[in-house]
C-alpha cells in the first residue's frame, strides 16, 4: 500500500513523516528536476507494512513552482508511481481554516483522504477549541488529532492507515451550468471521470505537464486561459465560504503563546541594527566552527586513507601498475570525496537549525531588498556566504531557493566566493611578491590585507556576474514575493539529524561518481606518458640507484618529477604553454592547472613534484613552503605569482563543484557554460593583472 | 470609510483588508490563509523600508512593498 502525506509549507509535515516511519527513509530525485523525492517505510516488517511518500509541500493545487508541479502531477495523474491509495492531508492546528482549502481540493477530487491536524500540542486544550468530531462529519472523512512533536495521536493515526480508506469526502465545488459541456469533453481528453479535475484542466491546462503535448493543446484551445487567476481566486473564495461553515463550531484558537514569544524575539531579530549584528555573528560563529571543528575529521580522513593505501601498497606486489592505480588513482579519488564530508555535514547541520527554528526567512527578510538589484532574492545569501567555507554544500543548498533562475544564477556564481581550499594556494603565491610588512601601526599585515582583498574581489565579482546574468537571461526578480515567517520554535533534532544525513548520502553516491572519474582520468594523464619514455626514465634511475644506493631518496624525486615531465599531463601543459604564456606562465606552471583541477590545493603538490619534493608538500610545514618559495622565486619574476593568485580567484578548478552543479542543475550544459564562463574569467583577470603587474613590480 | 494602501501602514497599525487589487496577489495571500475581511497588524518594516510583514490570522507573512501597494485596507 502506497500512503501520501500532502501539505501546506510548514505544517510539520516532514515531522510527521519522521515520526510515522522512524529511520526507515530514503531519499531520491524526481527525473529531471532537482526535487526531493522522500521515501519512508512505515511498520516495517510487521503484515501492515507501508510505502510512505512525504510530497513537496503546496497550498494548493494550482501549482507556481517546480516542486509544487510534481506533487500537482502525482496527485493528479493515477498512473504516476507514486499516486497513492491513501492521501494524507497534514494542516496545522493552529492555521486550520488555511489548511482546510486543500483539504477540500482532495475530496473534491474524489481521493481516499485522511485529515491530519497537526501541532495541536501548540493550543492548550485543542479539544476546546476545535470540535474534531464535527469537524470530521461535516468533511466526510476521518480526522485524527496529532502531535509530530509530543507523539500524542501517532498511533491511532497509524490504526487507521492499515487498512484501505473509502473515498467519502465531501464535494465542495460545482460545475457552473454554463460548463458542463466542456467539462465533459476535457474528461474525455483527459480521461477522467471526476469533474473537478477536468476543471483545474479547464482553468489551467499549461499545468497538465504529464499529459502528451496534443492533449494539452487541445485543452489549450477550450480553455480560458486569460482569465484563470481570477477563477483560482473564485474558487477559494467559494472554498474559504464553505470552510467557514466547517468551522463554525471551532473557535480560533487565541494567540498562542509561539506566537506571542515571536513578535517579541522579531523586536530582537529582524532589528534595523541588532537584526544584522545578530546576523553577522552567528556567521562568524558558525565559520569557527566549521574551521575549527570540521578541522578534526577532514585530518583523521587524511590520515585513514593515506594509512589505508599504505596498507594496500604494503601488501601488493612492488610498484605494480595495478597497485598504483588502486591507490593513487581510486583510493586517492575516494578520499578526495570523503573528504568534504564534515564540511558538509556541519554546514548543513547550522542550516537546518537556522531553517528548523524559523530563523532563515528572518534572514531573507532582512536581506531580500539589499540582494534584489542583482537578481537575487533573500533566499540566495546563505549559499553565497556558505561559498567561503565550501561551494559544494552551498550550491547543494541552493535548492531552497523556489525561482528556478535565481537558483541558476546563484549556483553559477557560488564558485567565485573565495572557499576555504583556495586558502593554501593563496598562502604560496602571496608569500612570492608581498614582502612580509606590517600594517596599520602594527596590528595587521600586509599579507592579510592582500587575503581580504582577494576575497572581496571573490564577492564583488560573484555580484557583477549575477548581475550580468540576471540582464542575460532577462530574468526579472519582481514577481509577487509574499511568503510566510514561520513561528520560532525549538528545533526538532530527528529532522535536523535526516537531513544531515540524506544531505551527506545524497553528496556520497550521486556526485561522487563523477568526481571518482575525474580523478581517475586526471590520474591516468599523471601517470602514462607516450612511447616508451616512462620505461626509459625507470632504468636510468634504477641504474643511478644501484650505483649510488645512498641518493636513493633523492633520487626517487627526481625520478617522479621526470616521469611527471614525460606523462600526458606533462605534454598536455606542453601544448598549452603558448596558450598560457600571455599570463606569465610557462609549461611547468601549465602541468600544475591541469592537475590541480581535481581541487585548488592539488597546486602545491605538483609544483613541489615538478621540483623534486615529495607530493605532499604542506604549506602549513614552514619550512616545506620555504624551499618551495624560494625554488618558484627563483624561476618567477613576482608578476607571475600576482598573476597565478588572480587566476586561482577565479578559475573553475574544482572537480566537485563541477560534479554538484551537474547534479543541482541536472544539466551538462549550465555545468559545461559554469566551466568555460569561469575559465574565460579568470584567463582574462589573470592576463590584465599580469600586464599590470609588469608596469608596477 | 477611507481607503489606504497597505504600504503606508506605520508599525503596529492595525487594519482591515478591504480589497486586493490583482487576482495574482489574491491568490497568493489566499494561499496563506489571507482574506479581503481579515484583520491585520504591520508588525515589521525591514531597513530600507521593504519587505515589510504582517501578522494576520496568527502567523507571519512578509511581502514586498510593491506587492503590498496592491492592497488596500480600511480604516
């Protein structure tokens, strides 16, 4: 048995699904979209074992964004996997006569439906204020009192959800006179036997996506597709004048006291000045955090896998191909994915604390005008500012943003924030032409000052793009924007927990099977050359060895920095050596983009490789980034670090934002325009800082 | 009794929806919970003046000042 749960935004309704199914969860995506689809399994094991499906939420069914779409297609068109046999509509208790509007759009769609008040443990004696007995008989269909929070009602719920629910509900709508004809003709078309569903075809058949095209246009031709917002607002009207009559034994519940204790701490939040301090620091708490705790696990990552390739490489036959490719290539790919899990997991676990307590739409409302010249709305800062910690999660994050161009928008400019893997590469390049000086009397540096100004200039930048797309894409942010503050309220730690975990599931297994290729392939260019060079390098070296056993480790660089010289990366940055010499840079510097477009840090590596220290140079080891600065001072006139830092600001080189913009936009095309716009961007920026650094240094 | 536009309410302001300009507008407050009746109460003005929102049946709703322009209310 298939059981939907449907609902208003809000209405505790993924709470609900938690409590009903407990940890028996997956999560999904509908083809072609980029909206969740959540799959529960309720009395698993027991013979009342039940599919539950948590739907996007709506208010009703006249959809107005993506996600509303699918749960408008899937209550709409029977054949739809996951059009259920009971549909449970989840209302919040204390905004009843809202709820109900869908609620009678159900019956009148002739559907097994169950009504779910939710939230009662927010009205002090509920049963005083709204007479669900009554409540029940004048809707025709069973009506349990819940609690998501308090579990009170879980279990008679569940009772009733074990067997088939008949499809009694009262109908609310009628067909004016006039119509009846042509309603009777889109059933035809549509086949379907229920009238209200003929007539949300009649006013908005556009919405009808799952049905053929033809169809579609043929309703096209009978509808009166000018007129229907003013026949949606009809029909609420007619809804709402019923609703009443429903409720007439129910009395608005008196202010609560969730409400009372939000127009208080609102005087706090949303304060002209205290709101954005407010704002600003719990920013800054949650960047120490990530920086200082998320810290931890990356490192013991680093560790596991470096010691679990050890271990591989211990146990394999000696400099085998095979056991190469096991470590360098896959494990290292396996690691460089794992690796953004804490990231992930502690952003996401601030998010949905700030989302869960109502907190976030205080910081849409608070930023909404500031954000709007550029095409955004409030709802993009969070992933812009999430940008400086990682873009992964933060374009992962952008799914909460309903306007699918601004979405776009703000995932095409999420790379150009300054995240926290450029940090590395700037500490090197900085260090090559900013002398070492203090500033302001001594209580900055000089370095720090050129740092800050590289991520401003990352801001700024993302801004300017979003503004040039935004005209681009004549995307006009004006559409209506009235949306709900929802009461603050503790957070519930089970949905702040589920979303943690299919936010880190979802990263693991659908974009890191792109990454895991990339790095592959960026492997197999590291490690085979043509001809028979790579041969010839080995048993000059071997021979060097044999004669001089006590160079061995010496040596051995060297032998990888030549054998990285001869590899196709090596001949790769070759090639595009008089494409990059406009900037400064000759084919060393070439080797060293294209391998460091697994990850920005990847850049400090393969320079150390080319000059013969071991791969894992470490800018944090003082005195492994001296020997590199000195080597690349020596080569690089301090332009070319001016003009390589300018170039890392910008440029695209990450795998797995790469990845996560595929899977967030669902499209090779905007993540292939991503890649080439932010290449195109950070040649330029690089070339024109290069030219003047010429002139200045 | 004399009409004026939602938008020029000043913080604490209470009034009644009288009507909604545009079916759009309608349908989106609708959606809320909000009708041409209800009693509403301006209860915040972001800095810059916009969005605003009110507090009306026992919730929140923020809306941007063109947005509320469209609404009149009464007294």
């Amino acid at each position: 048995m298939k059981i939907a749960l449907i609902g208003n935004p809000n209405s505790g309704k993924s709470s609900l699904f938690n409590a009903l199914t407990g940890m028996n969860q997956k999560v999904g995506n509908y083809p072609g979209v980029t909206v969740d689809r959540k799959l529960g399994e309720m009395n698993k094991g027991t013979p009342h074992s039940a599919t539950l499906i948590d739907l996007p939420g709506i208010y009703s069914l006249y959809p107005n964004s993506e996600d509303e779409q699918i749960a408008c297609d899937i209550i709409r068109n029977p054949l739809h996997k996951d059009h259920a046999d009971i549909w449970v509509v989840v209302a919040d208790a204390t905004q009843l006569r809202r709820s109900l509007l869908l609620c009678t759009q159900m019956t009148d769609m002739q559907l097994p439906v169950v009504l779910a008040v939710n939230m009662i443990d927010l009205i002090e004696d509920s049963d005083k204020y709204i007479h669900f007995e009554k409540l029940a008989a004048k809707l025709a269909i069973p009506v349990i009192p819940v609690s998501a929070r308090t579990k009170s009602g879980i279990e008679p719920l569940k009772k009733i959800l074990q067997k088939p629910v008949p499809i009694s509900g009262t109908r609310v709508l009628k067909i004016p006179e006039g119509l009846q004809l042509v309603i009777e003709d889109i059933k035809g078309l549509i086949n379907t036997e229920n009238d209200y569903l003929a007539y949300q075809a009649y006013i908005t058949p556009d919405t009808f996506t799952y049905l053929p095209e033809a169809t579609r246009n043929q309703m096209k031709e009978l509808s009166p597709m000018h007129a229907s917002r003013e026949l949606i607002a009809n029909e609420m009207l007619v809804r709402y004048d019923r609703i009443d009559l429903f409720l007439e034994d129910s009395l608005r519940p008196v202010a609560t006291l969730a409400e009372k204790r939000t127009i208080l701490l609102d005087k706090i939040f949303i304060h002209p000045i205290g709101g954005y301090l407010i704002f600003l620091s719990i920013l800054l708490l949650i960047f120490q955090m990530l920086f200082s705790v998320a810290e931890f696990p990356m490192q013991g990552i680093e560790w596991i896998f470096g010691e679990l390739g050890e271990g591989i490489r211990s146990i394999m036959p000696q400099g085998s191909m095979f056991s190469h490719f096991v470590t360098d290539g896959v494990l290292a790919g396996i690691a460089g994915i794992v690796v953004f899990v804490p990231q992930i997991a502690f952003l996401f676990l601030f998010i949905s604390i700030l989302e869960e307590t109502g907190y976030m739409s205080r910081v849409v409302f608070l930023m909404d005008r500031i954000m709007r010249p550029f095409g955004f709305s409030g709802r993009s800062v969070i992933p812009l500012i999430g940008g400086m910690a990682c873009a992964v999660p933060s374009i992962m994050m952008a799914r909460t943003i309903p306007n699918p161009k601004e979405r776009l928008i703000t995932i095409l400019v999420t790379p150009l924030m300054s995240c926290s893997a450029r940090l590395p590469v700037y500490v090197l390049l900085t260090a090559l032409f900013v002398p070492d000086m203090k500033i302001l009397g001594g209580l900055g540096n000089l370095k720090g000052l050129v740092m800050l100004g590289l991520y401003v200039m990352g801001f700024v930048m993302a801004l300017l793009v979003a503004f040039l797309l935004k005209k681009l894409m004549n995307y006009k942010s004006d559409g209506i924007f009235v949306s709900e503050m929802p009461l603050y309220r503790k957070p519930r730690w089970q949905n702040v927990g589920t979303t943690i975990w299919k936010k880190t599931y979802a990263f693991l297994y659908e974009t890191g099977k792109i990454i895991l290729v990339i790095s592959v392939i960026l492997w197999g260019l590291k490690s085979f050359g043509p001809g028979n060079r790579f041969t010839q390098i080995e048993t000059k070296y071997d021979g060097m060895i044999q004669l001089s056993p006590e160079k061995a480790d010496s040596l051995k660089m060297e032998k990888s920095s030549e054998m990285l010289k001869s590899s196709y990366a090596g001949v790769l940055g070759k090639t595009i050596e008089p494409l990059i010499r406009p900037l400064g840079y000759d084919w060393k510097i070439g080797i060293s983009l294209l391998t460091s477009f697994a990850a920005r840090e990847v850049f400090t590596g393969t320079m150390g490789m080319i000059y013969g220290m071991s791969e894992s140079v470490e800018v944090e080891d003082e005195a492994q980034r001296k020997t590199l600065t000195e080597r690349i001072a020596k080569e690089y006139p301090p332009a070319v670090a001016f003009s390589l830092l300018i170039f890392y600001a910008f440029a695209m080189q990450c795998m797995s934002t790469l990845a996560v913009t595929r899977r967030e936009t669902g499209s090779w095309k905007w993540t292939a325009f991503m890649l080439i716009y932010l290449t195109l961007l950070a040649y330029g920026a690089a070339f024109v800082a290069y030219r003047i650094a010429l002139e200045w240094f | 009794m004399k009409k004026r536009k939602l938008s020029v309410l000043k913080i604490g302001e209470t009034a009644t929806i009288s009507t909604v300009e545009t079916a759009e507008m309608q349908v989106a407050l609708m959606n809320l919970g909000v009708l041409e009746g209800d009693t509403c109460r301006l209860s915040d003005i972001a800095p810059l003046g916009d969005p605003m929102a009110i507090l009306v049946n026992g919730t929140k709703i923020s809306l941007r000042k063109k947005d509320a322009e469209k609404v009149w209310v009464t007294p």
